[in-house]
C-alpha cells in the first residue's frame, strides 16, 4: 500500500521536524526535507491512478514503492531509537541522520527512478489492464426479480413517461362519477389550452351518437368551417385529415365502453409533435386499454376528511350533540369518497333541521340518487349556483384542485436540465440486482416498442470513453462498420444528424465515470427517450436537478429466503421442515442477491436433508464461506475504484471482526493515528474525515448506520463479502497481518509484519516469545468481546505506534507502554490509575482509558496524573469519570486538545477549561452520592469558558440515587455560542424545558 505508507512516512517527519522534544541538526533536518519532498511527489505520482482499475505492472512498482518506503521508515525509526536510548535521561532528545544518510539518499535515486517507470506504466497500460472480467460477472438475466416488483414499476413508469412532451400521448383519468375526475380534466384542459393549435372536449356517457361526436369535435377544432353529416367514416377522415400536422388536444369525457374508444381512436392522429388525448372514465378496462396510457387518479374523501367538515359548518364549536356523530359517518361513507357528491349532501342538509331523524333518513337511504352523480361538469355547476356566502370557506377548500392541476400538467410536460435526453441512474453495490433490474426492463415488450432504438452498453471500470459513440452508433447501425465509424468524421455526423427527434432508450451498465454520458449528450443532443445508467458510485450518477437517482437496497429477510427457494427448488416440491434453517441460511447472506445465488448454487449440489442444511447454518460445512470468497472477484473494482487515500481507510477495516459495527469515531481515529488521512491546510480534521468517511459509503463498500453524515452515523460496517475482499487485499498489500490459531509458529514471512490483528479468542494460546518476533511491528490491534479475566500481553516493539487493547483487561496500568515513545494511539482497559511515567509518550495523540471495575475509596482518587498536562500533542483523552488535576502553573495548557470524553464534572473548572483553548466536544460524567444535593451539577456553569465547543454531552450514571426533584436549570445564556449539539441524559428536565431553553 504504496500511498499509505507514504503519507504516513510523510506525516512522522512531519512530527520530529515540529517536535520540540527533538533538537535536529540543520544537515539532518534538509535530509529530512528532501526526503519530505519526494514522498509528496510519489503521492502526486500515485495519485494518477486513482478509479482506475491498475494493470498487475502498476501493482508491482506499488510493491517496490511500498517496500521502499517501508524501509527508510525502518531505517529512520532505529536511528531515532538508537540515538534516544543513548540519551535517555535527557529531557531533550537529540537526532543525527549522518549514519543513515546513505539510506536516504539511495530512497532519493530510486523515488525517481519508481516515479518514472510508474508514469511509463500510465502512459502505456499492458495488455493485462484490460481484462476487465471482474466488473462484469452479473446475477444473470434468466434470475427471477424478488423483491424488485415495486421498483421495476417505478422505474417502468418513469421510462415510459419521458418520452413527453414531444411525443404522442393518451392520458386517463380514471374514478368513478363525482370523484372530480371531469372537474380536474377540465381544469387541466382549460390549463393548457392555449399549448395546441386546436382543442376539443367532448362527453360521451351512456347514449351516444358517434356522427353528432365527431361533428362536436369538428366545429372545435375548425370552428370557421360547416360540415354536415356526411356518414361516419367521412366525418372520421375529416377529423383525422384536419388534426395531421397540427398539435392539437382532445379530451373525450365519461367513456364508458371501449367500442366508442375504438372507433374515436381512428380519427386522431398519433404523431409526435405534442399531441395529446384525455379521457375521462369509471371503467377500468377503458383506462388501461392500452398499455401506452398513462392513468392519472384524482384523490379520493374518507369519513374522517368530510365529518370535520360537517362538524365545522353545522355545529356551534365543532362539537355534535349525542348521536350525531354516528350518523353523520354514516352519511360520510355514503358518499362513497366522492368529493362532488359531499358538496351536494351538504347543500342538502343546510335545508334539513338540525335533527338525528331527519338526518338518520337521510344515511339510511344510501341506494338514493342523492348520492349518485353522472354528469359530474354539469352537476358541478348546480353545486355552484346553490352555494350561498356562508359556504365559501369550505367550497374552496373543497373544490380547489389547482394543486391537482399543477402535479397533473407536469406529467404532461415534464422540465428536464436535457430537454431531449433525460438520465436515470441506478446506484448500489455490487451483486445487489441493478443489471438484472435494467435488463428486465430491456427485455419488456410494452416499453421496447415505445422507442425506435434500443441500446444497451457493458462499460465496465477500464471502458475508454471515447468509444462511446461509435460503440453506440454501431448498435444503432448495425450495417456499418464501427471502425469506419471512428475514422470518418463526416459519416458521425451524418449519422447523428439522421437520430435527431428519434426516441431512444440508451443503457449505459456498470458506469464509472461520467465522461461517456457527457459525449453522448453533446453528439446526440436532440434524442428523445432516457439514458439509464447502472453504476456502483453515487458520484457517478450525480447529473442534473431535474434527472432521477434510484438506490437499490438490500434484500429483506422474506425476500432473501423467497430467492433463496425458488433458486434452489425451482419447481419442485418444497419441503417445509427446510423453511427454518433455510431462512438461517439465507439471513446470513445479509440480503445481498449475488451472494444468496451463490449459496443457492451451492446448495443445489448438497443433499436436501435437514441435517446436511442444519450443518451449512452452523458452518460445519463450509457452504456461505465459500460462497463469500467465490464472489469477491466481482466486488475488486469496487475497492479499485477508491482513491488512493481510501484504499487504506477501506482496507484497515477488515481488521475487526466479522459483521461488527465499528463506532465511526473510533475508526476515524486509528485511521489518522496510522496516518492514513492528510488534510491540507484550508481543511479542518473533523471537515476532512466527514469527506472520507462520505466517500467511503458512496462508494457503496462501506455500510454506515442510521444517517447521511459522520455527526449521525454512530457506526459503520462491511458487507461480509466486502470483509472478506478487504481481508485478502489488506494481507496482499502487506497492510496488516491477522493472527489466528492456525499459527502455532512464527514463520519468517510474518516478522516484517508493520501492523498485527490478534482476535482476542486465541490471545491465551499465543507462546511467551511469539510476540517479541515482531520486531518491526508499528500497529496492535486486539479485537474482539472484553476479556473479563486479565490477559498477558507481551510489548517488545518499540516501533509500535498504534496499540488498540480495549478489550483486554489489565488489573493495572501496564509499566512497559511508558517506553513505547512513538505511541500516536492507545486503548486500553485496566483498574488502576495512569502512572506520572505516561507522559514520556510525548507523540500520544489519542489516549482512552476504561476502567473494568470502578471502586471509589480515599485511597483511589481517581485523578489522572499532574503530568497529563505536559502531553501537548493529545487530540482526544477518553476516559471513565476520572478527574483532571487542577494546577497552579498558569502557562500548562492542552494546545491540540479537541475531545475530552468521561472526565469527571469534578473537572469542570473555570482554571481547567481555560486550558484548553481548542476543545469542540466535551462528555461529562456525573455519579452522585447519596447526600449530593445535586450540588455535583454546580460546575456546569462553568462550560461558557470554551468558546469553541461544537458538542456537550452530560450524563448522570445513576439517578436513582440523587435528585429529589430535578437537577438545577442550565440557563442556555451560560453555553458558548459555537455549541450545536446538547445531549443530556439522567437529569430529570421536562421537555418542556428542553424546548423553552434549547429550542433554538
């Protein structure tokens, strides 16, 4: 991991340059400059590769690069050491580079000359860099979609309808009489009347005459012209031969039969110039004649809408007397969620006294025409002349439909950033369905027809975006060959020109890059239709406002099993007593369709017994693991994708354990302790890892939880086939080492090892010596469930920077950590108290401290150290309720601190908050004792003195043993300005507080 290692290298010199524990000569401090330098430019070097899916001689000049760089570290850190040891007593240490300047000037030569051979490797990609095999292994084409149904709906609509406003287009408004249907027909026609050359509205109903109709239509659209009845078919050709060439509308009103529809369809041209017709029914094999009709249902009222209504208008205060209610529902219902119809029946009962039998009358006639309408346009009218002064609050709301009509004209007339082309993008991970979702969509014959070409494009992570064209053009001309496509410009041109107003679905599969889209949008500006494009990063399918991004999500636990069966089964009979530990199985697929395929297939090779599928749960058998790795060769160009700065982000996850949700804040900062991360100057830390940790979960490798950002993503976490890919990755780039039982003896391979992961299982079964052989070890991460009992653990790097042992319990503070000077990170648990000696970590940026046991006596102050005052360089201190020692000497001060978490309130002093002059977050922890008084919260009033804190959290841990009443009031006049989050738990506050005194 060539990148990584450089930025870390990069960001250790940094340290000792800036240390003012190190005094540098001036000829090792411009060895350590030049070296500085070169590493920036490997990175600007590295870089250039980034979404590129890198060829096997890229790979390797990343290896020597790597290794290279490795080395100078190696080399750096022992003269360090050495020259430490000699000085040890020495408040100032001292660095000569003299004895290693050979190393570091023959890291200079080779940078150079790796810098090269990668720029040559860029410019000239192998022939292997091609094979782009990985990024196509699909679900298939011939899987049934499960779970997919509402989605492919969605998306078949959306295809279908964009080809407005350019084409032909037939829209049906469909419910029955007194629904508003007509009524919001009407209003849309009066709407957009004035966008045709001509219009015509016409009703049909029950009895009509289909020479009187086509005449009506007629003296609409040529209203200059008489025309007597000349028969049928004459008056049809007329119409027809009269609406050709002009974009005209013709709504066709209460159509009750598909007969007249028919025979009216045959005088109105279907050309794509605008046109469009509107139909109004009550029969739903009128409003889906045709599956090119677009259906358009007005809303309905419920009993709960129009009683309110009642309520309001004939009762004093909204209040019914005894009985009504019951029979005004009754009345409400009849009205069968027609809106007209309630109209009309409150007009009735304004005319009716105020009396349970006059008005039980009236809901038990429910078969009435009163509560019949049918010809709603006419009957909307009636309503209208009836309607006195007192009834212009509720006819309003009643009858306002220009809401209606607004969401109504834009289906008709969609606004594109593209007027002619518009793009859907369909983004996930990899394996979750989006080419399988596509490809039904491809292969469906009622939205196939609709366009005159058909395209679909594997593209693929190393596609060539200037290909794109004559790619597509090739499939649009299948006689022409593509190269002459590609060399003769004056034939593209041609051939674009002749796609002008054409409708046209383009599939664009597996995008990385938004290039391709770009040039085909510049080439073929005047396509109608849609562009749909699949892609696996978020980024990708970002274009414009008014294009749609459609995610797809995860499989649920129902769906999972139901692909599962029907892929394992098929046809056959099922056997029930499967069900359970099939559905097992499946869940542990984490909803992901690829990887359920895959079990499935392997399935189907296996006896069909519960035995043989009970031991595949359990993992006796070795089905789902298989399975997993099976499909990582699909998910590489997803990591490959990565930036360079990322790919060790995504990689050092894999060091956790399997399924387990990382706290995002933890991660985030072993990420910069390991000094993967390195924001420039006009990026502040917490601005730079949100944009990392966003990237990440676009990228759609990493599973955030609950929010869009790092503030409300608590933790994160990888898909197991994801865990699995950064596992082999991390091992092959040498970015970390996992030891596991299997390792009973240290083989040579594993001492040059910078990073090791011990699963805390098998830390008991570790030999005494075994780890003192990693000699060279920077990092130690044990992962895992806490250890309830104390495990031996043995420190003999002195190279170790990062040490994450939370989850191992020590009685007491471990002496030998004090030595380990390079240390950036460490967790740990333990019941002691920190030793004076801890503040020799002098590099310590992130220090958290869990107690297991928390006894309080006199003997047990729970005081953190005099000397944690002398870390300068700690970023963030967790510990658990212990207190901050409060100094006398004005001028000790934390300069870097930015997160204190479970200090005691103790701490919370005007003489240490000033102290700490750059603290943004801030956890206290109260533990009151019985005859506290709540005198504890008193400190709290001090919290004004930090003038750059962003977050505060308090928390009581037990308040059952405190306050009487509730704890005294945080005015928000005492919290700084800068605070944006408050998070109070335990201390008894009524919400109506929290929203008089926060709610700003």
């Amino acid at each position: 991991m060539a990148y990584a290692a450089a930025t870390s290298l990069k960001q250790t010199i940094q340290g000792l340059l800036c240390s003012s524990n190190i005094s540098i000569d001036s000829s090792s401090r411009e060895i350590l400059d030049i070296a500085h330098n070169h590493l920036t430019s490997l990175q600007e070097t590295l870089k250039k590769s980034d979404e590129r899916l890198r060829s096997n001689g890229l790979r390797e000049l990343e290896e020597k690069i790597r290794d290279a760089i490795h080395n100078l570290e190696d080399s750096l850190e022992s003269q360090f050491l050495s020259d430490l040891e000699e000085e040890e007593e020495a408040t100032i240490s001292s660095l000569d580079l003299k004895e290693v300047s050979h190393e570091f000037n023959s890291f200079a030569e080779a940078a150079k000359k790796m810098k090269e051979d990668y720029n040559r490797h860029l410019d000239n990609p192998s022939c292997d860099e091609n094979d782009d095999y990985a990024s196509r292994q699909t679900i298939g084409c011939n899987v049934k979609m499960v779970g997919l149904s509402d989605v492919y709906n969605d998306l078949k609509y959306h295809v279908m309808r964009v080809i407005r406003p350019d084409d032909f287009g037939f829209f049906s408004f469909f419910g029955k009489p007194g629904t508003g249907r007509s009524l919001l027909a009407r209003g849309v026609y009066d709407d957009i009347q004035g966008s045709f050359d001509c219009s015509a509205w016409v009703r049909i109903g029950s009895t009509y005459d289909l020479t009187q109709l086509l005449l009506n239509i007629i003296s609409q659209i040529n209203p200059d012209e008489f025309i007597t009845s000349q028969g049928e078919e004459k008056l049809g050709e007329y119409v027809y031969t009269s609406l050709e060439g002009r974009r005209y509308m013709v709504a066709l009103d209460d159509v009750r039969d598909t007969d007249v529809l028919i025979k009216l369809r045959r005088s109105l041209p279907e050309q794509n110039n605008g046109s469009v017709v509107l139909l109004t029914t009550g029969f739903i094999e009128v409003a889906e004649f045709d599956e090119r009709f677009v259906p358009l249902k007005p809303p309905t009222i419920d009993e709960d809408f129009f009683w309110p209504y009642i309520l309001t208008i004939f009762f004093e205060g909204g209040i019914a007397p005894p009985g009504f209610e019951e029979i005004g529902r009754k009345i409400a219902r009849n009205c069968g969620g027609c809106v007209l119809v309630a109209a009309r029946i409150i007009l009735i009962l304004r005319k009716l006294e105020r009396e349970t039998e006059i008005w039980s009358a009236l809901a038990e006639a429910q078969h009435d025409r009163v509560y019949m309408m049918d010809d709603e346009l006419s009957e909307a009218n009636d309503v209208q002349k009836y309607l006195g002064d007192d009834d212009q609050v509720w006819s309003e709301n009643m009858f306002d439909i220009s809401i209606l009509i607004e969401k109504t004209r834009d289906v008709l007339f969609p606004d594109r950033l593209f007027p002619k082309m518009g793009i859907m993008t369909i983004y996930g991970m990899a394996g979750v369905g989006k080419t399988t979702l596509i490809r039904n969509i491809f292969s469906d014959l009622s939205i196939m027809h609709r366009f005159d070409h058909c395209v679909w494009m594997n593209v693929g992570s190393n596609y060539k975006s200037e290909e794109i064209l004559a790619d597509t053009l090739a499939q649009f001309y299948p006689c022409i060959d593509k190269q002459n496509i590609k060399d003769d410009a004056t034939l593209t041109m041609d051939l674009c020109t002749q796609l002008l107003h054409k409708k046209c679905l383009i599939v664009l599969d597996d995008l990385w890059s938004q290039a391709p889209v770009h040039i085909l949008k510049n080439f073929l500006p005047s396509i109608k239709g849609e562009l749909v494009v699949t892609t696996r990063l978020f980024k990708v399918g970002l274009f414009g406002a008014c294009d749609r991004t459609m995610k797809l999500c995860f499989l649920n636990k129902d769906e999972s099993w139901y692909l599962l069966r029907d892929r394992v089964f098929g046809d056959e009979i099922f056997p029930m007593q499967l069900e359970p530990v099939g559905r097992k199985i499946a869940e542990s697929c984490e909803g992901l369709p690829l990887l359920i395929l895959s079990v499935s297939d392997k399935l189907s090779e296996l006896e069909k017994t519960l035995e043989m599928w009970s031991m595949v749960a359990s993992g006796k058998v070795s089905v789902i693991k298989n399975a997993e790795i099976k499909v990582l060769d699909s998910l590489l160009p997803s990591y490959e994708a990565l930036p360079q700065h990322l790919k060790a982000c995504f990689l050092y996850m894999g060091g956790f354990p399997k399924k387990l949700d990382i706290p995002t804040s933890k991660l985030i900062n072993l990420w910069f302790a390991e000094g993967f991360l390195e924001p420039n100057s006009s990026q502040t830390f917490e601005d730079f890892a949100a944009r990392c940790f966003k990237e990440l979960v676009d990228s759609t490798t990493v599973m955030a939880k609950k929010g869009s950002d790092l503030e409300h993503n608590k933790t994160c976490n990888l898909h197991s086939v994801f865990w699995h890919l950064s596992r082999r990755e991390a091992i092959n780039s040498k970015i970390f080492y996992i030891l596991n039982c299997d390792d009973y003896s240290i083989k040579d391979s594993m001492k040059s090892q910078c990073r090791l992961c011990i699963p805390n299982s098998i830390l008991l079964g570790i030999e005494d010596d075994a780890m003192s052989a990693f000699s060279t070890m920077r990092t130690l991460l044990c992962t895992g469930p806490l250890h309830r009992y104390p495990v031996p653990l043995c420190l003999k790097s002195r190279n170790l920077k990062v040490l994450e042992a939370l989850a191992i319990r020590f009685y007491e503070f471990p002496i030998d950590i004090v030595a380990l000077v390079q240390l950036r990170y460490l967790a740990l648990t333990c019941d002691g108290n920190l030793p004076p000696s801890i503040s020799k970590l002098w590099n310590l940026q992130y220090l958290r401290v869990r107690q297991y046991l928390s006894i309080k006596s006199p003997s047990n102050s729970s005081y953190l150290p005099n000397e944690i005052w002398n870390m300068k360089e700690l970023k963030h201190l967790h510990v658990s309720g212990q207190k901050l020692p409060n100094l006398d000497c004005e001028e000790t001060f934390l300069p870097n601190l930015c997160s204190l978490l479970g200090v005691s309130v103790h701490s919370c002093t005007t003489r240490v908050f000033k102290r700490m002059p750059n603290l943004k977050k801030l956890g206290i922890q109260v533990e009151l004792a019985p005859d506290d008084n709540s005198d504890s919260l008193n400190y709290m009033d001090h919290i004004y003195h930090l003038s750059t804190l962003e977050s505060l959290k308090c928390v009581v841990v037990n308040p059952d043993l405190g306050l009487e009443d509730v704890a005294p009031p945080i005015p928000s006049s005492t919290l700084p300005s800068s605070l944006k989050k408050l998070s109070l738990s335990g201390l008894g506050y009524p919400w109506e507080y929290m929203k008089d005194q926060f709610g700003r």
